[in-house]
C-alpha cells in the first residue's frame, strides 16, 4: 500500500523497536550491560526511555489525523475500538505462546498497554476540545500521585512506593492475582492502575503532534517543543524528590522526564529528516523497521521463544548459540550482547522483506 510517511516518526518508530528488541533479548540475563538493564526500582537508565517513547509515538500518529465529525467519527471510532482489541489479543497470545498455559496466562503487556493507552487517546483526540485533553492529563498525574503517597495500602497500612507493597501492586493483586508478571507475582510493571499515568505519556505525543504538525512555521514550532521539552524535565526533576522516578510504577515524575526527552529526541529528527530532508544509509534500518513496528515486536517475541524450547544437541538453540559465541569471544557480557544484535539483525529480515515490497502492516 502506497501512501507518503513521516520519515522521522517512522525512524524514530524503528529505532526504539530495535532498541526494545535488543534489551529484551541478550544472550544471557546473568551478563547485561549496565544501560541495556532496567533500573533496580527508582530512577532511569537508557532502557527505561524504551516503553514511553513507543507510547508517546502512538500519540504523535494519532496527532496525524483529523478530528471528524458525523458518521466518519462513528467509524473512525469502529476502528480505534477494533484495533486496539487486536492489539490486545496479540499481547495475550504473545504471552501464552508457547505453551498456553490459561491458568496462569499473564493479562497485562506491553501491546496491552499500548492498546488500552491507544483507545483512550484515540477517542479522546476525536471527541474532547485540547483544553480537556489538558486537563484531563494533568488531573491523571496528580491523582495518581495522591493515590500511590497519601492513600493508605489496604491490609498493609502507609502509604509507601516499596516494590509489593505500594497502592499499584495492592491492586493489581486485588485484580489480577495468578496473571500477573512471573518474575514478581505480586505486581506488574504493566499493572492496571499505573496505565492511568501512562494515558498521559501517550497524550504528550498528541500534544507534540499538534504543536508541530499545525504550525505554518515549522522553526518556531521546534523552539516551543524545545522549551516544552525542558521545561518537563526540570519539572519532573523537581517532583523525582517526592515521587521518584520509576519506570515500574509509572509514575508522574517518569511520565514528565520521559516525555521531555521524548519530545526533544523527536523533534531534532523531524528537523533533520523532514524539514531538511537529511537521508543516511545509517538512518534506513531503522526506517524499516519503523514501518512495520508491531510485526518486528510480535516476530521477535515468537522467535525468542522457539529459540528457547526448540532443541540443538543437549541445549536449546538459545543456549547453543550463545555458549558459541562465548566459546569465541571468551566475555560473558560480549557475547551476551552480540547474540542481542544478531537477533535484532535476524529479525530485520521479514521486516526488511515487507518495506521492499512496500507493504505496511496495521493491526
């Protein structure tokens, strides 16, 4: 399907699939690079940008369109309802593949996230004037806020951001209990209260979006999103004192400093890719792998798992691999990050297939 597209948006888009791709897929979890890690609980490392910037751009996409009145809005609103339930679906298989074990199927994701975030924005952008989308984000923030530090946790007693015992986890429990994250069981980075904060981070995309995309002067447009920028980190940088920074609770302080990097990261690419119509063979991977974003994810999140169960000699193809590598690297934490980029590289390849025949895939 032919159609003209936002170069910067769609490497942006490619860049942090491809980034979300190697830091969830390295060789062995025992050797990680500090920066490709998560941080332990409060602050951010480099893979804590990941998650926000993929949801910020499902708000600039949807800055793309047009508000639409009568029966076009009805059936936009079809499709906005449509596909974010398949993106939800995608998220469930994904997380019951490979063995469908329902009884302990976990509920929430990252597609799921970005599904419920996507509804929410997508309707709001059609049916609420900016002024409410304002307020409605900034009302979020602070809710949260006095929900996660001044309410106290039922059955626990104060208020407290510890990783089981805080107001998120609380009710995730309440909720989710047996489907939830395996690797803490008692909440989850993508629980249901703290995707309240991360509407928002998908809201400063549209925001973003319409600052840029409806100003006739695109060079004044960038110096406002510059300052906008700025301004949210110092903000968040401020509230990080109270309610620290924390990509597993979301939290608000997060929602601003991601967002203010976000802007300022898309910003300098929609003026280098857009408006001065730089073009790199550095810049074309990501390119491709910007088109068609939610494929390379779900690919890659399939082939992570048949590496793992799929036997080659006494190991899995996972573990094959990566104890070759070792075997000629001899460095642990190395070879843990080739194999990370060669599975990147391995799944640019259908990606690469589909731009070259220009076929975009939407859900």
């Amino acid at each position: 399907m032919k159609k003209e597209r936002l170069l910067s948006l769609d490497v942006f888009r490619g860049l942090t699939i491809a980034a979300m791709i190697l830091v969830n897929d390295p060789g062995s979890w025992s050797y990680v690079y500090a920066p490709l890690l998560h941080a332990k609980w409060h602050g951010c490392t480099p893979t804590d940008l990941i998650f926000p910037f993929f949801l910020f751009m499902v708000g600039t996409a949807v800055a793309l369109s047009t508000p639409k009145e009568g029966d076009a809005r009805k059936q936009l609103t079809k499709k906005i309802l449509k596909r974010s339930l398949y993106l939800f679906l995608i998220g469930l298989f994904l997380n019951a593949f490979p063995y469908f074990e329902l009884s302990t199927l976990r509920i929430p994701g990252v597609l799921q996230r970005i599904a419920i975030v996507f509804l929410v924005i997508g309707l709001m952008y059609h049916y609420t004037s900016t002024r409410t989308q304002i307020y409605t984000a900034v009302s979020l923030l602070l809710a949260y806020w006095v929900l996660m530090a001044a309410i106290p946790v039922p059955g626990i007693g104060a208020p407290n951001l510890d990783p089981d015992t805080n107001f998120a986890a609380w009710f995730d429990r309440l909720l989710l209990s047996g489907h939830m994250w395996s690797m803490s069981k008692t909440w989850d980075p993508e629980g249901l209260l703290s995707t309240l904060p991360a509407v928002v981070t998908g809201m400063l995309g549209i925001f973003t979006g319409k600052i840029l995309f409806g100003a006739e002067n695109k060079q004044k447009a960038l110096i406002r999103l510059f300052v906008l920028a700025n301004c949210l980190i110092v903000v968040a940088l401020a509230w990080d004192m109270s309610f620290p920074i924390n990509k597993s609770l979301w939290t608000s302080s997060y929602v601003l400093y991601t967002g203010g990097v976000a802007i300022h990261f898309f910003a300098l690419l929609y003026a280098l890719l857009d408006i001065e119509k730089y073009r790199s063979k550095l810049t074309f991977p990501f390119e491709v792998f910007g088109s068609n974003a939610i494929t390379a994810y779900a690919l890659s999140g399939i082939l992570a798992s048949l590496l793992g169960i799929i036997p080659l000699g006494d190991q899995s193809m996972h573990e094959t691999i990566y104890n070759g590598l070792f075997s000629i690297l001899a460095d642990y934490h190395f070879a843990s990050l080739v194999y990370a980029l060669l599975f990147v590289s391995l799944c640019y390849v259908p990606v690469w297939i589909l731009y070259r025949k220009n076929i975009f895939i939407k859900v």
